[in-house]
C-alpha cells in the first residue's frame, strides 16, 4: 500500500505499509524533494506499527493545537477589531 501527499513547499511525503510477518508490519515515511537538485533526494524513517500510532496521534494533537490557537486568535482579533471599526464609523457620520 502507497499512499502520497504533496507538502506546500513542494515535497512529496510517501507513506508504505509492509506486512513482514502476521505479527510484524512495518510503516515507511519516505520525504522526497525534487526542488533543490536535480535529483531527487530522499529521507525515510521506518517505524513499527505502535511507534506509527504514536506518530499519528501527534500529528492530530499538534494539529488541533494549531487550530485551536489561530481560532482563539482570530476571535481575540475580531472582538478589538469590530469595536475600533463601530467607533471609526460612529465617528465619520459626526
């Protein structure tokens, strides 16, 4: 099983899965990138089944974390934002 996802900066991220054994699989990461030269280069990491979960998990957290935060964020923004544009406008029609 392959499955690829292309990064915003151009890399490509594949991911394999390898049944070795019934009770051994082996998850691959393999990070290629084509922008700097002319050949490509690639970096890989290959993890047990618990350590991808692992990995997995992560990435979901720090994720949500991001979302969290740049939502949080947004709210703050608009709540100083649509106050100063209210008084801006008050003051225009005076």
């Amino acid at each position: 099983m392959r499955i690829a996802i292309q990064a915003d900066d151009g890399d490509e991220v594949s991911i394999y899965a390898d049944l070795l054994a019934l009770e051994h699989g082996l998850i691959t990461l393999e990070i290629e990138n084509q922008l700097y030269s002319e050949i490509s280069e690639f970096d890989s990491v290959t993890l047990t089944i618990g350590k991808a979960r692992e990995l997995a998990a992560a990435l979901l957290t720090v994720a949500q974390d991001l979302e969290f935060v740049r939502g949080t964020t947004a709210s703050k923004l608009a709540a100083l934002v649509l106050p100063m544009r209210s008084a801006t406008g008050a003051a225009r029609k005076n």
